[in-house]
C-alpha cells in the first residue's frame, strides 16, 4: 500500500536586517534567564557574538560563551563543547550563533546535556545507535551566519567521526530550532569561498529535495514510523522552486561582491532569503546521492585546504563537497523524473544557455555555475583519484537514511560511477 500522508514541520522564523539584535526579547519570551551561546573563533573574531550577547544582558538575561565550536565538527569537538557545557552549571536556553558547525555543535549540546548517555549512542545507525531521546530539549534559537547550511531549519547534525573516518549525524525532530533568526547583514562578512561553497549548499538543498522520491512513491507508514524526511510533497517543492529562482538572480553576484549596501548588498539578502526557503523545503522533503556521496568526501580529505577557511587543517567544506559529484548525480537520477530535472535546469537558467530537453541539461548549467563562482572542478582539483572511489563508495553506502529519498535507487556500481564522472568536470 502506497503512502498518503507527508508532514510538515518548521522553526519559527524571524527574518531580515537587524533581526538578530532582538533576540534578547525571544529568548525572554521563552522564559530564559541563562543562556548558552555556542560560536566558533572565527564568528567570535568578527564581533557579531559580543555584540548580540550584550544585547541580551540587556533585557536581564546571563550569557554563558561556548566560541570554540569546530568548522566541521568532528565526534572529538563535540565531546569537548558538550563537557564544557556540563560543567557550565545550569542554564534554560542555548543561542547559536555562526554557520552549520557552530549550530550542529548547539544541537549536539542541547541533546547530550537534557539526556542520558554519550554521543555515539544517538549516532545515526549503522554508525552509532540511534538512541531517540527520552527527555525534551531546551529551547535552542540559531542565528546563522553564512547562507547556505540549513541548520537553522532541521532535525539534523552533521559531524566526522574521526577514528572511522566517515562523516554521520544525528537525527531526531526534537534537534529542530524552536526559532530561526536569519539577519543578512550578518553575511557581509563571509569570505568569497565561503559564500560559494554555501551557495553550492543552498542549491542542492532545493535541487535534492526538488527531486527527491515523491512520499506517494513510500510504503505506507504508521505515525511512530514517521520521520523528518518524508519525500519531495507540494508544500516542500514550493519553497525548492522559489529558492532556485532566487538563487538564479543572486548567486553569481553574491560571489562576486564586497560588502557594500548596493547591488552585492540585494544579492546577499536574496542568498539569505533562498536559504532558508531550500532549508523549509529539504528539512521535510529530505535530501539524496549528492549529499549522501559528500559524506565520505569530507571524511576522506588528505591536503586540500580551501581558501577562506581555516588554514591549520585539510577539509572540503560540506557544501563544496556536495556539489562536487552533483552534476553526475542529477545526470543518474535523471531517467527517473526527466520533467523536474527539466523544470529545475530551467529555474536555474532562465535565459537557457544551456538548450536541449535530455539528461546533459542540468548537469552542465550546474558545471557552469561551479566555475564561475570558483568550486573546484570535481574531486581530482581536492586530492582524490579513480583508486578512491572504491572506498568513496564505501561511505556512501552507509548514508542509507539520505540514500532511501533518492528517486532512484543507486546501486554501488551506480554510485562508483558517479564518482569517477566526477573526476573533473570541465
């Protein structure tokens, strides 16, 4: 029996210049007179934590500073955030401030100090046990930083598990934010990579979910069987469609500006704004191959170290690696839905310099907006070879709960395919 249900579920939602200086007021209005704030050093360095956290003792409430979140977490930094909060005393809110690192590492946080036992054991499965937590969370508000993670939005936390060298997460409805508060103007500060990179992330939020397995395609569940990601659904597709559209108009020259208030200042709002609508859509409908293969990407890297990062260690930053095996991934799952493909090239192109109706469409206008905002061209340019891919695979396999929404479903030749057409790009 097929499915006919879908379930839909959001934070709510502040949004626009200046919004992020009354969250004092929101947390208030949770009741909270202690609050943890979580932030990585670079977000620390640029003053926007200080600043906020002054606001906030303003209205009465105590600020506790976690800044040492780690850009892409790892198991190890989020042991480390979650002690430190342990032994911070009580408090009744955590306030997130920074990009999907420092957000993933406020979930984790709230999480492990509301309920019992250690981390692996709310680790997604086969990784970890998939623990369901007993007791409710604290009420956690994220403001981010970059435009392009989703966090914000999602049941999710993503993070590396160093000694297995596999990038999982946790994922449970009660890790959503109670509240998201999305201030643009906190973006002007991100180096041109960073907004590349997130962009590529905002993209394929919308695309995957755009395009991801339609809940109707589902078997039949009982309520204590659903999940957050339920499939692509009219209420996800809308948000998808419009963040494309958006990100049409914006990405290119998000990437290309400064910080200025004029045309690059629109492009940023517009990202900003694109985000969090991918993030409403994916949060619900889910996410496939491209983020399912980004896993083991991350969790792999030898020596390649992006500009506008963290320099004292390798990475491949989430977004960058999602994008890296799209255009290979839309080309696979194109035979399985060919008018949204069709229908999201479109989206993205409005001008069609990219004709045809088959299944090259998509991945080249994806190809050319890659190079044109500067992500490497496929994962050779990040250090790895066609004698990786057995082993790319391999993490990939173990991403099943992203894998499930895919619309069709990969095998792993499927998959070591798509790796080795993503050697190089262009």
């Amino acid at each position: 029996m097929s499915e006919t249900v879908f379930t839909y579920a959001s934070p709510a939602l502040k949004f626009g210049a200046g919004a992020a200086d009354e969250v004092g007021h929101d947390l208030a209005s949770y009741g909270a007179t202690r609050v943890l704030l979580v932030t990585d050093p670079g977000v620390a360095a640029t003053g926007h934590p200080a600043r906020i956290a002054e606001l906030i003792t303003r209205r009465g409430i105590e600020v506790l500073t976690y800044d040492q979140a780690h850009v892409e977490p790892t198991d190890d930094s989020l042991r480390e955030a979650i002690d430190f909060a342990r032994g911070a005393g009580s408090f009744d809110a955590v306030l997130a401030i920074g990009g999907g690192s420092s957000i993933d590492t406020a979930k984790a946080v709230n999480l492990l100090v509301t309920n019992p036992g250690e981390l692996m054991d709310y680790i997604n499965a086969p990784v970890g046990k998939a623990t369901a937590p007993v007791n409710p969370l604290l009420p956690l508000v994220a403001i981010p930083t970059t435009t392009g993670t989703g966090s914000e939005s999602t049941t999710i936390c993503v993070l590396d598990v160093l000694s297995l060298k596999v990038k999982t997460g946790i994922s449970h409805t009660a890790l959503r934010p109670r509240m998201a508060i999305v201030d643009p103007s906190l973006t002007a500060t991100q180096p041109t990579m960073v907004t590349a990179a997130s962009g590529m992330d905002i993209l394929c939020h919308a695309l995957e979910s755009y395009t991801a397995k339609a809940y109707t395609d589902f078997e039949a569940k009982q309520p204590e069987q659903r999940v957050p990601y339920c499939g692509s659904n009219p209420i996800s597709d809308m948000w998808s469609e419009r963040a494309m559209a958006m990100l049409a108009v914006s990405f290119r020259t998000a990437v290309a500006g400064g910080e200025d208030a004029g045309e690059h200042g629109f492009a940023r709002e517009q990202m900003a704004m694109a985000a969090t609508f991918a993030g409403l859509g994916f949060g619900n409908a889910g996410v496939h191959i491209p983020h399912a293969n980004a896993y083991p990407i991350a969790g792999r890297v030898r020596d390649y170290r992006p500009e506008g990062y963290p320099q004292h260690e390798a990475m491949v930053p989430h977004g960058m690696a999602v994008s890296l095996t799209a255009p290979e991934a839309f080309r696979f799952t194109f035979d399985a839905a060919p008018e949204r493909h069709l229908r999201a090239a479109r989206l993205l192109d409005p001008q069609r310099t990219v004709p045809g109706d088959g299944p090259d469409v998509l991945p080249e206008v994806l190809s050319n907006l890659m190079r044109d905002i500067g992500i490497p061209n496929g994962l050779a340019e990040v250090g790895f070879g066609d004698a990786d891919v057995d082993d790319l695979v391999s993490g990939a396999v173990q991403q099943q709960r992203l894998l499930a929404t895919a619309p069709k479903s990969p095998t792993d030749e499927d998959l070591a395919s798509v790796f080795r057409g993503s050697m190089e790009h262009w």
